[in-house]
C-alpha cells in the first residue's frame, strides 16, 4: 500500500465541478487582478472569524510582513518570535530591520509560552509573533496578559491553525492582526500561493490594505510606498469553494489524528501529540516523537508511508542565522524536537485502511 503524505489531486477531484465553475467564471469576468472574487473571499472569510478587516495578499510570508510593516515595526525594534517554526515568522521580522529574537518552544506543546518569552523582552522589544504551531493554539490568553503587562503588541501567526480555537474563540482573535497562508498543503489551500490578514482595527486595516498595494486603495494613489501582494482573484475563487468545507475537512483531520493517538499508546518511547486543555487543535501536522525518528522514517518510507520532519533544523540554527553563534544548548527544547519529532499523514482523504496500515508500520517498527 502507498500512503501518500498529503493527497491533493483526490482532494481536487472530491471538488471539480465546484472549482472548474468557480475559475472559469473568473476568466469570463476578465478581471484578473482583485475585483469582486477577492472582495467575495475577503467577505467569506471575515464572516467566518467575525472580523472587521480581511485583507487578501499574496502569501502567508507577505501577511505577516504587511501587519509588521503597518505597525510601523523596524530598524531599533526587536520581536520575539519562536525558535520553532516555519522561516517566514522571523524572516519577516528582519525584513522590516527589526531583529528577530528567538523565545524557545515548551516541551509539551511546541509552541511558546510566557514562561518563554518572558525573560527575552528588553526595552526595544515591540511585539511578540505568536505562532499557533502545527495546529496547536499557543497559551495565548496568558501571553496576551503578558502583552498587556508589558505593553507589547500581540500578533499571531496562524498559517497552521485554521479553524484552532482556544475556549472557543478561534486563533487569530487574540492579538491586534493575524496571519494566514493558504499555501496549497495548509488547511484551506489555494491552488498557488495566496494568504491574508485579519484584524478588528478598521483605521489598521486600511493601511495593511494600502501597504499590500503601493500604498493605495485605488488606482494612482500612493499615500507611503508599499508593495504589490494582492490576493488573486483565481486563487480567491478557489479558496471561497475551499471554505466551504473546511469544516467538515478539519474533522476529518482531528479524527484521524485522535485514531493515531489511541492506537499509538505505549508503544516503545513514541510520544504522541499532547493537546492544550480547552482548545481545538485542528492537526495540520501530526507529529509523534521518538529518539529513532530517523531509522522510524526510513523504516515507513520502505513499507510506502511518506512522512515528513518539520522541521529538520531550528531556526536559530539556520545559516541565516550563523551571525547570532547560536548553541544548542541556547535553545534546547527546538534542538532536542528538530532531532525527534516526525510527522504522519493526517489528511481529510486519508482512508480507513491508509490510517490502520500507518498505525500496523510503525506499531511493527518498535515491536520487530
Ligand atoms: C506556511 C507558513 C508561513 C508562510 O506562508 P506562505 O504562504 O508559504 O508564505 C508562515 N508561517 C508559518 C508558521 C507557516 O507554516
């Protein structure tokens, strides 16, 4: 049996007639850049999160640089940020001229906490970039206590946790703007790159929205430079398709991932993912942890199971971040988790019998 680690071509074809309609309607408007598709996602999108302001840009790398930007966050400024995650959360950060400031993850949960951040905030420290990691929502209440005690901004990266809520309130509702990417194996994927920025500031919103576009909200205006990331109408009409079930979606994924981690208990050191009380964890990755994850991953790999490691190197240990001389001991629960954790497919398309067969390898590997 072959376990693919995502299937987006069964996904497309549980949607075709759907998706064709919708871009094909796009080409017969003639309008290819913004217009009443963006303007229809955008509206989707923020009935979904109750928001005042959806801003469509080009990708979730551009979101977040768009929200920093427009917070007027650069040169003198530094953010903290994990040392766990996608390169964007801090790639962003130096691309304004802030520096970057790496809080380490917690070793339950992969995300920060204020226990992380805490002891990295100085005086030039502006904001916190949150990032709800795999799914998973960050203690997010306590590090918007934390903002608020310090006076800091709170911004969240939710790339990987659409549709996660903490006591009910979705992630991206915290902070004063968020991030999403719908790069095309996220939750809600585009066909292509695509991403957008949420927030309850109007007065913010408009400038995100000028920033994202040359500094205007029409044609030839250009209040400040900005950038061109416009959301594509292409890729809107997809993800207004897309939206639809998402829902539905992200419970296929949570109960694949509770079968993997009823199946998994006390199987050799294969740590399963912990879940945050009172929050919906909505698995876009489902990462175990052992201390043979590479010989666990060589091992599926031959039986036909493709996994992945997010990620293979923390960040600080980036080349891109050499200058800093970071040790591993400076960071170790992201060292320690880049060594350990492996992901599994975890899929809405995944079937029955794909998930029993993860389950029956990897069970295998350990007992052999
Ligand atoms: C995917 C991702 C991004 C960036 O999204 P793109 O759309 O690929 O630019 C940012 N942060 C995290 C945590 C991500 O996983």
């Amino acid at each position: 049996m072959i376990v693919p680690f995502l299937n987006l071509k069964s996904q497309y074809q549980s949607i075709k007639s759907e998706i064709d309609e919708a871009i094909q309607s796009v080409f017969e408007s003639g309008i290819f850049v913004s217009g009443p598709a963006v303007q229809n996602f955008e509206n989707e999108f923020k009935r979904l999160y109750e928001v005042q302001e959806c801003i469509g840009v080009g990708n979730g790398t551009d979101a977040l640089f768009t929200i920093l930007k427009g917070l007027g966050i650069g040169p003198g400024h530094e953010v903290i940020t994990p040392a766990f995650s996608w390169i964007s959360t801090s790639e962003t950060i130096s691309l304004t001229g802030a520096q970057p400031v790496f809080a380490d993850v917690d070793e339950e949960f992969y995300t920060v906490s204020p226990q992380t951040i805490e002891s990295k905030i100085t005086n030039r420290t502006k904001a916190i970039v949150v990032v709800h990691l795999f799914g998973q929502v960050a203690p997010i209440n306590d590090i918007k206590d934390l903002c608020q005690r310090k006076n800091l901004l709170l911004l969240e990266d939710c790339a990987q946790a659409h549709l996660s809520r903490e006591n009910g309130t979705l992630a991206g509702k915290f902070g004063t703007a968020a991030a999403f990417s719908f790069y095309p194996t996220k939750n809600l994927g585009a066909y292509g790159d695509a991403g957008c920025v949420i927030t309850d500031d109007g007065h913010l919103g408009e400038k995100f929205r000028r920033f994202a576009n040359h500094g205007g909200l029409i044609k030839d205006e250009h209040l400040f430079e900005g950038m061109n990331s416009r959301l594509d109408p292409i890729q809107a009409a997809v993800l207004t398709i897309k939206l639809k079930h998402l829902e539905t979606w992200t419970e296929k994924r949570t109960e694949c991932a509770n079968f993997y981690s009823a199946a998994f208990q006390n199987v050799n050191d294969l740590k399963v993912p912990s879940k945050r009380q009172n929050t919906h964890h909505t698995f876009h990755v489902y990462a175990v942890r052992s201390d043979h994850r590479d010989a666990l991953q060589t091992f599926l790999n031959g039986r036909g199971i493709q996994t992945l490691v997010h990620y293979p190197c923390a960040l600080p240990f980036e080349p891109a971040y050499s200058h800093f001389n970071y040790k591993a001991n400076d960071f170790p629960v992201a060292y320690n988790l880049s060594k350990t954790l492996l992901s599994l497919p975890v899929y809405p398309e995944l079937t029955i019998e794909q998930r029993e067969y993860v389950v029956e390898m990897t069970k295998k590997f350990f007992i052999k």
